[in-house]
C-alpha cells in the first residue's frame, strides 16, 4: 500500500490506515521499520471501526469523493497493480 499511496496524486487521492486493535507501540515499530508514511487513525476506543463494519484486517475501503462506499476488499491485495490502479484512477476521476 505505501507504494501505491506514493505513485496516486496526493491532491485527489488519500489513504488513511486505522490502527483498531493493535498495540501502538508495535504498529509505530512497523511503520518506522517499513517506511511506510501512510496517515494512521488510533482508533483503539473503537469508534470508527463499526461506522464500517470492520471485521477483520487487513481490511480496505474504497470510498469516492461524495462519501460513497464504492469497494471493500478483505485480506491482502496487489495495490500497485495495473487493475488496482485503474479502477482507484476511474473514482479519482470522476
């Protein structure tokens, strides 16, 4: 995910990782570790997880620019793909 959140134009595009259930000690460890620059929302009060409906991770959320919930994908994904990168190029387009 870092790579694609550095290739994605940052004025049209934003990630956001949540960090639910994690110890965040360890999850600033990872980061650090693997350079990943990507924003992170403590969400250790568990308020922003049911908003939706996180069941497990790794999870993610493919929300347009009017709010809308257009993909969610369980487990791991290729995001650096050719796939990937065109269908998240269709929604920052539109």
């Amino acid at each position: 995910m870092q790579r694609l959140y550095a290739m994605l134009p940052k004025d049209k595009f934003k990630m956001l990782a949540i960090l639910n259930s994690d110890d965040p000690a360890m999850a600033d460890t990872f980061l650090r570790q693997f350079n990943i620059t990507i924003p992170v929302l403590d969400d250790q009060k568990n308020k922003v997880g049911p908003k939706y409906g996180l069941t497990g991770l790794p999870e993610t959320f493919i929300i347009d620019k009017t709010g809308v919930l257009r993909k969610k994908f369980i487990g791991a994904a290729p995001w650096d793909s050719p796939e990937i990168i065109k269908m998240l190029m269709k929604y920052i387009n539109q």
